[in-house]
C-alpha cells in the first residue's frame, strides 16, 4: 500500500509500506496490504512503518533496517484503495 505523512509544514514521507502502526484515540492499531477502508481520529504518540525499499533518515523520521518512526502530536488517518494518508500535527 501507498503511505502519505502530511504535515501543515511539509511532505514527511510519501512511499510503498507492507505495514502501518497508528496512535488512535483507543489504543494502536496495525493496518496491513488489503485492509478495509478506515478513517480514524490519531492522539499524540509514535507512528511506525515497514518499508518496502531504502529510506533515508531525517530529523523527523528515525530510521530503522526497514522501520521508520515518527512521532505525531494527533491528527485523522484514511485509507481508500491501497493509499494511506495521514494528516498529522
């Protein structure tokens, strides 16, 4: 699937990903290749990914073999048709 990290200051990351781990307002969860379509509430906390191919890291991305994190103050996440976008603080 398709991940876009959008800040109102920047384009953190924009990239094919095999798994997502998101802050929601209930607790993490996990959205994987073929995930139904969500829209969720996100709170301040760290957001993980598995990359499919080489990331560079930044001082907002923490770069890990192939997980990166980033941490987020809160936001909305949607995922429609393969793509994840997450507006993010």
């Amino acid at each position: 699937m398709v991940l876009e990290i959008i800040t109102p200051e920047a384009s953190l990351f924009k990239g094919e990903v095999n798994s997502v781990s998101l802050p929601g307002l209930d607790g993490v969860f996990q959205v994987l290749n073929n995930h139904a379509p969500i829209i969720s509430s996100l709170k301040k906390g760290e957001l993980s990914f598995e990359v499919v191919g080489p990331v560079e890291a930044t001082t907002d991305l923490v770069v890990s073999g192939n997980t990166v994190r980033v941490q987020i103050k809160g936001g909305v996440a949607e995922l429609n048709n393969q793509k994840l976008i997450v507006l993010a603080e």
